[in-house]
C-alpha cells in the first residue's frame, strides 16, 4: 500500500522518524472495541522487563493468549531489546479483564501476575512464547489452526480482534507519540479480512473494522493479541502492525497457519 508496516510498540528514535511522514486520517481503532466479558479467557495481558523479578526494570507490554495452562504465545517484536540495548530478562503474564495500574509505565499491580520461567523468540518468524512458572486452569484455551488456513477465508471474512491496546486518545508522556493512552483492559472488537495483494501476503493478515483505507481494529499494546475466526477459538492470527500512529487504516497480523510458527509453538506443549 506505499506505506511500510510499523510495530505496534516502537522506539523513541523510529517514532521521530516516523512523525515526518504524512499520515491518513485518524478515524478509530481498538477504542471502538468493547470489554471481553469474559469471552476470551485465554487471552492475556504481559509486560516484558530487564533483569530479574527481584530487580525488574520495565521495558514495555503487549498482549497474547493461552494454548495451554503454561504456554503463552506473543508478538516476536514485543521481546526486542530495551531503546538502550538492554535485552528481555523475563516477562509476566496476567489473565485478567484488567490489569491494575499504569501500563504505559509499568507501574503494575503484580499480584496475579505470573512470572514466565523462559521467553523464546524466533526472531524470523515475529513469534514469542512465555513458559509459565505456575498455571492458569480455564475450561479451554486458544486453538492452533491449521497450515493454510487464511487461505480459505473469504473476502471481508468477519474476525474476532482481541487485545489490551491504547484505547483512548490523549497526551499522555510515555504512550507512543503522546497520543494514546488507557488502562490494560481486555477488548474484543469485530474486524473484516482483507485479501493482501503484496508480497508479504504469505505472511500477514490484513483485516480492518471500517470501510477499507479508513478503519482500524489494532492499536499500541495490542501487538500478541488474537485475530481470531468469528465465533471461535481458532487464531488465525495474531495483531502485530498498524499502518500509522493514527491506528486508522488496515492493521496488520502475523499468520499463525505457517508450519514454522505452528512448529515452533508446538516445540513448548507436553
């Protein structure tokens, strides 16, 4: 579409960068979503941090969702190095519908966060997963799709967008480009898939909540969160790219019906 793809969470510097160039008008985005209610248990809010638990320095949050009691799946991007190159020594995942505290500075209330005893990345493939120290029982979890499945939706295919992303418009120091902000809350919202015509469309699914070029169901802290198959479980997908700082336009999510990252996932299941 002319515009490179963006992570939902970005550094100081690519920010600056970024705000030089013209952008589409902002028209909406996650904060159209609606709370979960409790539709989507497996999904999760997590923040990474330097060091260890017992001297944790916050380096940013995303969002992601249970394939079982211990394996949480996230973004890849989200487990990429502090702005001053300091790495990701763990990261702690809460199952609530919120999340106590200021995520934007991660300033959290860290009672039913669970530590993870690894974060692994497969930097290629823009996938993380966070092996947890203790468990989180539900009823049922996400659901891995098949290898191809994007293949077989149909054109503005309804889909289930779900995430903690910014929500709210505001100038608030921290949120990316001060333009957005909002507490971690789970939202659902319901998107439409758009056939990618570009060569990343092995890769990417491009799915928007308004007409096509002027809606947007993903925003900042939505990177992990799950695009699912209306209705189901199955995530085809996870939210990962907007296509600017307005979060107006066509989003962006990781396939997950590729054999590596389905492989990958699988690698940390009993």
């Amino acid at each position: 579409m002319g515009v490179p793809r963006r992570p939902l969470q970005l550094s100081a510097a690519v920010l600056s960068l970024l705000l030089t160039l013209l952008f589409a008008p902002p028209v909406g985005a996650i904060s159209d979503g609606t709370p979960d209610g409790g539709a989507h248990p497996y999904v999760g809010f997590v923040a990474l941090y330097a060091g260890t638990p017992d001297d944790a320095t916050f380096i940013r949050r995303c969002s992601g969702f249970l394939v079982s009691a211990t394996v949480f799946v996230t973004a890849g991007h989200c487990g990429r190095p502090a702005a001053d190159g300091t790495p990701v020594g763990f990261a702690r995942v809460w199952p609530d519908e919120h999340v106590a505290g200021d995520p934007w500075t991660g300033v959290l209330d860290t009672t039913d966060g669970i530590v993870g005893t690894s974060f692994s990345l497969y930097p290629a493939n823009d996938i993380g997963v966070v092996v947890l120290s203790a468990p989180i029982n539900l009823a049922a979890y996400a659901v891995l799709p098949s290898v191809g499945a994007v293949d077989a939706l149909a054109n503005h295919a309804t889909l289930d967008v779900v995430g903690y992303g910014a929500s709210v418009r505001a100038d608030v120091s921290g949120s990316p480009g001060g333009r957005w902000a909002g507490a971690a809350d789970r939202l659902q919202t319901t998107s439409v898939f758009i056939p990618a015509n570009n060569k990343k469309a092995a890769d990417l699914l491009e799915h928007s909540n308004g007409s096509v070029g002027t809606g947007g169901s993903a925003c900042f802290g939505d990177s992990g969160g799950p695009i699912l198959a209306a209705g189901t479980s199955i995530v085809l997908a996870y939210n990962a790219y907007v296509d600017n700082l307005n979060c107006a336009g066509i989003a962006d999510g990781v396939r997950l019906d590729v054999a590596s990252r389905l492989e990958f996932v699988a690698s940390f299941l009993p």
